[in-house]
C-alpha cells in the first residue's frame, strides 16, 4: 500500500482499539498511519509542546516491520503498528531519562523498562516521550530543557503533572495511548484537567523493572504505572499488555485479576465524596458529581452519600504525606537532606506548613515510619471492610478544573482560587492520596465541564479489583464521551 494514501482528519480521534482493527483489516498500513500521526505531531504540537523527544527513523522501521509481518500473515499482537508515546520517565534503551532536571540531561539508559518491552512485544510503534515536571513533583508540567505543556483545551492553563505530556497528547489526538505513572495523582490529576481517560493500577501488578531511577533499586509501593487514554476500553487493552509480574517473581508468580464485580450500572453499589475539610472543593466540580450521582439513580444504581471508611481526614493526610514524602528521602542531595533536619530542630525556621510536613517527612526517625506503615495496614483493613458493603467509590480527582499556570512560584507558594477565596495549592494531594495510601485502583472518568473546562472523577475500588473500577468507568463512558477540545478536532466537528 502506498505511503502517500490520504488518511482521514477523524482519524487523529479513533481508539487505540479501532486504529489495531483497522490495521489488522489493512485498510491502511501502519508506515501510512505512522506518517500521519507524525504530520499531526509536526502541525499542532508545537502549540501546546506536549511530546518532546522522537527517534523518528528507528520508528519508521518497526512500521515497516510490522507491516511486513502482516503481509505475512503475522500479528504483532494486540497494539500491532500502533504509533504511541510514553511519558519521559520510562526509560527506553537508547533514548534520554531527564525528569526534566538538567543535571540528569546526559543520562540514556542502555536498558528499557519492562513495560516498554512488553508494549513493543505487542506491537506498538513507540516513536517518542511526553513532557513531565521536573523530578516528576509537580501538577504543571514544564521544565529548562524541555519547556512549558500546555492544556488543549486552554492553552493558558496545565494540562496537569507529572504526566502533563501524555494527557495534552491524547486530548489533542496526537496519539491514541500512553503510559504515565502516579503516586501524588499524576495520572489521575492530568486526566481529568484534560477530559481523557486514566488507571492508576493496583500497586505490585505492573512490573517497575526497569525504571528505577539512577543507581536507586528499592521499590517504592506508593508509585505506579499506568495507561491513559480517549476509551476505557484502550485502558483495559494496554494494561492487559503491561501488567504481570517480572524478573525473579514470574518464575511463580502469575497475575488472574478477578472479574469485575458487576457490569451494568443498576448492579453497583456505589458511595461518594464531594469535599473534604481539609482539601475543599471548587463547587463546579462538586455541582459535576452531584449532577452524575442523580443520573446514576435514575438508572436504578445504589448509591450512599458522603462516607467513607475513615472520620480523620488530617490524620489519613499526615500519615500519607509521611510516607510519600519519606520515601523520597534517599534521593535528596545531602544538602537538601541536612536542611530538612535543621528544620525540625531550629524552632523558628521561616516555612509554611506543607514545607514543614515535607521537613518531618523527610528526616524522620525509623520507627516514626514505621508506625506509619502501622496506621497504613489498618486503613488497607478498614477500605477492605468498607467494600464488603460498596463496589466503588466516586470523589473528586482533585479540587478544581484546570488552572491557570503559574511559573513565577516554586510550587510551596503556590494557591489555588477555590470558592472565591485562596487555598494552599498543596491541599489536593488529600485526593490523590485518598487511593495512593490503602493502595486500591483508580480509574479517572471525565463527566462533564466548569464553563469550556473539562471535569472527571476518580472511581476507586477495591485492592486488586482494578476490572471492577474500570467495568463501572466504561459505564460512565457511555454517558460521557470523550469530546475533543475544539482548536484540535476535525474540521467536521468545529
């Protein structure tokens, strides 16, 4: 088939799924395909500087590759000839792993991650990284070497972080999947800032091999990887490739993640949260979810309002905050380390709450991290008790619709506008930590807008019944579709 056929506009807005069964009908080849994702990337990504790093030749080899299998008769497998992305923290052989720090410019692995590995082994054309922030730690995405992503839907505001990149790309129909990972909502956070779709899995069922940062080989359970992407359907496809276990553990180990718990809406039982005291909410995003909670009853679905397996929101946010942040410690340069110590013991040093918490995170003693993994064992049994009674629960991604991006500040001076006055920028990591925390799976829904801004939801379930979670997201889908922002979308649909 010819390289220079005319591949239709619509086509930027297809499924991962759609795009492998057109491909496998050979309405079109995956070098033609590939093509015309890099003419779109070429056209519109500049705008909002969302991909920032192809290897454009060795992609256009595995196109021809894979085409030559077809003709063959073979099948890569379930991303056959798939043009996709990857967020810059996964490290691919041969290709730069920043965190978007300069003094990491110079690193390129010579090995790629085991989810890397296993996406090419089903077939995906990986032909570039997304943007992150710095080190990951930030819900903006920007960076000196790589610059500022910006939100499709407002260039002026963040697509979210750390896997800003990869939710900008989807939302723009640059690509139809990515992976990111997430630990402080940096897949669910992005998703619902930019109207897509994103699983953050169940912690231990993705392998991290792979992607250990620098010299450091100590798994850390709060971080996981995941896919975002325009369908719920294309989230279960790409975490059907990566997930499993890896290395020493699949001599024994084999993943069989039970089947959801239910498949049609009037056969869930759901709870939900709307607020919370300590990370208030922007009442658009809480008018968003009351609006789909009546919609879910008109559909015959249970659902119980405000509860929750825990009363102590300050305290469930400290004991996250401890662990999150004390599992970075080791990383920290020693002079970052040694002023977190003189923090916590010269009363009076100039800082704000959440630099104090990250202070006592960081330099904490042993046994005060381990009486929080403690407080963290009996939070995993209460949720496990409360999901004897609910199959999921819906809150907030985090406390408002996309905001404007703010560069002037580091992120420890940062506010948020929220219900008319300012809030301390840091108070959404209680929603992110709400699934990180007890380790439960968390699918990020879009449901609806504050003005042109898209709003999303997570849906968390119960520990290792992530088909639950996206079972009920693929039900929400229904009611609520990706919508393309417009400066992106096919001249048809403007």
């Amino acid at each position: 088939m010819s390289l220079d056929i005319e591949l239709p506009d619509a086509l930027a807005f297809a499924s991962a799924s759609e795009l492998v069964r057109r491909l496998e009908a050979r309405e079109f080849t995956a070098r033609a395909l590939l093509e015309f994702t890099l003419a779109r990337v070429d056209r519109l990504n500049p705008e909002i500087n969302a991909i920032v790093f192809t290897d454009l030749p060795a992609a256009r080899e595995r196109a021809d590759q894979a085409d030559a299998a077809m003709a063959r008769g073979e099948s890569c497998g379930p991303l056959h000839g798939l043009p996709m992305t990857v967020k810059e923290t996964n490290n691919v052989a041969g290709w730069p792993t920043t965190y978007g720090d300069p003094a990491m410019a110079g690193f390129v692995p010579t090995r790629s991650a085991v989810i890397v590995e296993r996406l090419r082994a089903a077939g995906a054309i990986i032909f570039g990284k997304t943007n992150v922030p710095i080190h990951a730690l930030d819900w903006q995405s920007y960076n000196t070497i790589y610059g500022t992503t910006r939100n499709p839907w407002d260039l002026d505001r963040t697509p979210g972080g750390s896997s800003g990149g990869s939710s900008a790309a989807l939302a723009a129909g640059l690509v139809s999947l990515e992976i990111g990972s997430d630990a402080g909502g940096s897949i669910r956070f992005p998703a619902h800032f930019c109207g897509v779709y994103g699983h953050k899995p169940t912690p231990g069922i993705v392998p991290v091999s792979g992607n250990e940062r620098g010299e450091s080989l100590v798994d850390n359970d709060l971080v996981v990887s995941g896919p975002l992407a325009r369908t719920v359907a294309d989230l279960e496809r790409a975490l059907d490739v990566i997930a499993g276990p890896a290395g020493p553990a699949a001599k024994a180990w084999r993943l069989d993640l039970p089947p959801p718990r239910a498949r049609r809406l009037a056969d869930f039982r759901v709870a939900y949260v709307t607020d919370s005291p300590i990370a208030e909410v922007d009442e658009p995003v809480q008018v968003a979810i009351r609006a789909l909670v009546e919609r879910l009853k008109t559909f015959g679905v249970r659902v119980t309002a405000d509860t929750l397996p825990f009363d102590d929101h300050v305290a469930h946010h400290a004991t996250y905050l401890q662990l999150l942040r004390g599992s970075a410690s080791a990383r920290l340069p020693q002079a970052a380390f040694e002023d977190a110590v003189h923090r916590l013991t010269e009363p009076g040093s100039n800082a704000t709450p959440y630099v104090l918490r990250m202070a006592q995170a960081h330099a904490q003693r042993h046994r005060d991290w381990i009486m929080a993994e403690e407080r963290r064992a009996v939070l995993k049994r209460d949720w496990a008790t409360f999901f004897e009674s609910y199959d999921v629960l819906l809150a907030p991604a985090t406390v408002c619709a996309a905001f404007p991006i703010d560069e002037a500040r580091p992120r420890e001076e940062r506010v948020l506008q929220i219900n008319g006055h300012a809030v301390d920028y840091n108070d959404q990591l209680f929603w992110a930590g709400i699934a990180t925390l007890p380790s439960l799976p968390a699918t990020a829904v879009p449901i609806g807008y504050d003005a042109h801004l898209p709003i999303g939801i997570q849906v968390i379930g119960p520990y290792l019944e992530d088909r639950t979670t996206l079972a009920f997201a693929a039900e929400i889908e229904r009611l609520h579709p990706f919508v393309a922002p417009q400066r992106f979308a096919p001249p048809a649909e403007r």
